[in-house]
C-alpha cells in the first residue's frame, strides 16, 4: 500500500471520490429544484396586448421607432 502523509493513497481517492459524487448529487438536487413549473397564477398576454404595450412604449420614448418595428415584426412573425 502507497502510504501519502496520514493517509494511505487508495484512502485518499476514495475520499475525493466522494467528494465529487457529493458534490454532483447535490448540484443536481439543486438544479431540480429550478423546475419550469409557474410560480404564481399564469397570466396569459395576447398577441395584440403586447402590440398595444409596445405602441405605448414607443409613445413613451421607451423605444426608437426602429425597436418598435423590429420587435412588432417578431411578434407578428411568431404567430404565423
């Protein structure tokens, strides 16, 4: 047996060894816990309510004319 400070080397493995699986068990369990699932009641928003907020949004200075063309054509192009 290879002996490395206290510990003898396969020791030494086994230890890291479950120290990763820990580590990837629990980064797992994490990410589980991000689920797509809503939070909170689902509000639907129509096509033609986002076209109304982005035409207020353009009046409001909040978006360039070009903005407002560009994401109005996506909005559009998604439905079709």
């Amino acid at each position: 047996m290879i002996r490395c400070g206290h510990r003898s080397l396969s020791a030494r493995v086994s230890l890291k060894a479950a120290t990763i699986i820990a580590t990837l068990a629990t980064a797992s369990l994490l990410t589980a816990c991000g689920s797509d699932a809503p939070k909170g009641p689902r509000i639907d928003v129509t096509i033609g309510q986002q076209l109304i907020e982005l035409k207020e949004a353009r009046d409001a200075g909040a978006l360039t004319d070009k903005e407002y063309e560009r994401q109005k054509k996506a909005l559009i192009d998604s439905i079709e």
